[in-house]
C-alpha cells in the first residue's frame, strides 16, 4: 500500500509566491533579503495555520540560497537549499518550544550559537511557539537574542503574541499574520483538488472554507476528510452532511417566514433543525450572519464584503430588496445578543424561540403602523 501524505504536508508551499494570503509578509521578507538589511530577530505572530512556520522555513532556506532567483526566491536546486529539503540541513535548527521550554533546552541552543555555519552565511533558528518558554528560559534567551553573532539569525513563531514579555518582543521584528480569507483558500482548494483528480463543487469548497475560519491547514485536513467520505466527488449535499453544517436554503427560508405571518412555519423549521442534532447556538449564529450579509447585500458599495459564490450572492440582493433595512438591524441585534446569553440560558431552546418570535414581532409591529399610516 501507498503511503499517503496528508494534503497539508503534501501541498505546503515552499517559495514565498506559494504561500497563500500573506503577500504583505512575504514581499517584506523578500525586500531584506535584496537590500541585505536582514535583522537579527523575527516574530511571527497569528492565528493557527496561517503559515508562519512554513514562511519561517522558507526565510530560513532562502537566507542560504547559493542561486536566488531574481525575486528572491530559494533555487531549491542549490547543495544548501537540496540540504534543507531533505531536513539535512546542520546550519538551520527547529526547536518546539512547547516541549523544549527549560532553561537547559535554551542553555544548549546557546552554546550552538557559538559555532559557526559550514559552507554558508547563516545560522537559522527557527522557534516555533515561543510563547511556551518558561520566565526563566525567556530570561537566559535575552542577551543571544540581542547580541547574537552576525551570523545568527532566530525566528520565532506564537499563536499568543500576549504571553511573550515585552522585553523579548522590542528585540525581534515583529510580523502580524492575517486569518485566509474565504476565497483565496477556496481558490488553493480548487487547486488542490485539480491536482489530485477530485471533482468538487464550488460552493462545497465554499463550506470548507468557511469551516476552516481562516486557517488553510484545517481547510486542508477537511478537504482530505471529504475525499475520503467522497471518493473523488465532493458535492455541496454531502459536504453538508459530512461536517454538520446548516444548508443556508434554511437560513433564506426562515427569513422569508420572519418578515411575514408565518412565525409558526419558522419555528416548525427549528424543531426540524434541532430534530436533526444541530446545535441551536450554531443555527442562531448562522442566522445572524445571514442578517448581517443581508445589510451588505442591500449596498452596492459593501457587496463586495460577501465572502460567498456569486449565485448565493444574487439570492442575498434579491431577499434583501424586500427587506426593511431597519428591522434587519434590530435582527440581528436580537440574534447577537441571543448567541451572547446562549450559554447562560436554562432553557435554551426557549431563547432562541423567543428570539424569532420577536423579529417577527417587529415586523409585524411595523406592518401594522404602516397600515395606520395609510
């Protein structure tokens, strides 16, 4: 049997043009490494797989890279760079702070410090969270980091920027990497998918990447999910099914049922909902979404906000022409504010009632003013 490689593994970018939704980043690192002003210290900070390890590696090869391109990107053909890519690198270190975090772990990478690089310009430490570093081991790390020898370069990467001290983080130049937005992972899916023969539907890699919130390495694993599930079909219907998500048909249906006489016909649809094992928190949350991209929707000027194909996209203009711009803010001000005390609720199946029948409620209040008026 083949041995299978995960999509995240398989797929991780290895020049900076490959890395996906951090251009800002990536151009930056590419400039030092041109005008040869690399600083001695670098943070990279963000949320889960955002690709600040992965950015931190190929800084790290392009930084030896004997044959740079003209955009300075690694050959991956040179010895160093053929070194780094078969992890054999003895002048590019990776330390797990999460495991390595005592202030011996710290002492020996120290001494390894002192010793210079063979047949290259750098050293490369590459720490990945950082954050995990014991009081003391941050403390013995302070004087390297800020008078390491000028071939010594570290970079270290957190997912919790808070927890490292102040001290360490006026020594490093600090980079803020940004959660993937929505379609740009979709489009690496895409990619992804063509590369390995899988047919998929777009609004079903919509979902995934929506699931993923913002990170390309959960989008990964899922996508591999599904393609287990699926075999080399991914279709919208079963990627719903598979991850336990909200078709947004319903999300459109209540609405309709909202803002007109049929309140009961919303809340038999919630019974269904919750009949089928949905969380009423996560359909509550959806609705609010829903709303939200409704007000986007409603603006010419803000549909470009919709993270969402462009037939879900003429759906949301075309519902949110026959609604009132004022009663969607007051629903979703209920629906926020029901997600909000969700958890603190004894009955909770109660206040997400509660809440649809006071939309409706302000719709029909509305109606009813309207009708005086006339």
């Amino acid at each position: 049997m083949d041995s299978f490689i995960v999509s995240a593994r398989k797929y991780r970018p290895t020049t900076f043009s490959s890395v996906v939704g951090q251009e800002s980043i990536t151009s930056t690192l590419k400039n030092a490494i041109r005008t040869g002003k690399v600083a001695q210290a670098f943070l990279f900070c963000g949320p889960r797989g955002v690709g600040k390890t992965t950015c931190a590696r190929i800084f790290a090869k392009a930084l030896n890279c004997q044959h740079l391109t003209e955009d300075c990107e690694p050959c991956n053909a040179c010895d160093s760079c053929k070194a780094f890519n078969d992890s054999a690198s003895f002048n590019v270190f990776e330390l797990d702070a999460a495991s390595n975090n005592s202030v011996e772990d710290i002492r020996s990478l120290v001494e390894q410090v002192r010793i210079p690089p063979q047949g290259v310009k750098y050293k490369v430490y590459i720490i990945d969270e950082v954050h995990m570093l014991s009081g003391a081991a941050f403390n013995a790390f302070l004087k390297t980091l800020e008078e390491p020898p000028t071939y010594a370069k570290f970079i270290m990467a957190t997912t919790e920027k808070h927890k490292i001290i102040p001290t360490i983080l006026s020594r490093c130049q600090v980079y803020d990497f940004k959660r993937i937005n929505d379609n740009d992972i979709m489009r690496h899916l895409q990619y992804v998918a063509q590369q390995e023969d899988v047919v998929a539907e777009e609004e079903a890699l919509r979902v995934v990447a929506t699931k993923a919130d913002g990170a390309l390495r959960d989008a990964l694993s899922i996508f591999d999910q599904l393609v287990s599930f699926t075999g080399k079909n991914i279709t919208y219907k079963q990627t719903i099914e598979n991850l336990n998500v909200l078709d947004i048909d319903i999300y459109f249906q209540i609405t309709d049922y909202l803002f007109s006489d049929n309140v009961a016909d919303a809340l038999l649809k919630l019974d269904e909902i919750i009949a089928k094992g949905f969380d009423p928190q996560n359909f509550i949350s959806g609705l609010a979404a829903h709303f939200r991209n409704l007000l986007m929707a409603q603006n010419p000027n803000t549909v470009m906000l919709l993270e969402t194909s462009d037939t879900i996209k003429r759906q949301l203009q075309q519902q949110a022409q026959k609604a009132d711009r004022t009663l969607l803010l007051r629903a979703l001000e209920l629906t926020n504010q029901c997600d909000f005390n969700y958890k603190l609720s004894n009955n909770k199946r109660l206040s997400v009632e509660l809440c649809l029948m006071q939309i409706n409620a302000n719709y029909l209040f509305k109606k009813a003013r309207q009708s005086q008026e006339r």
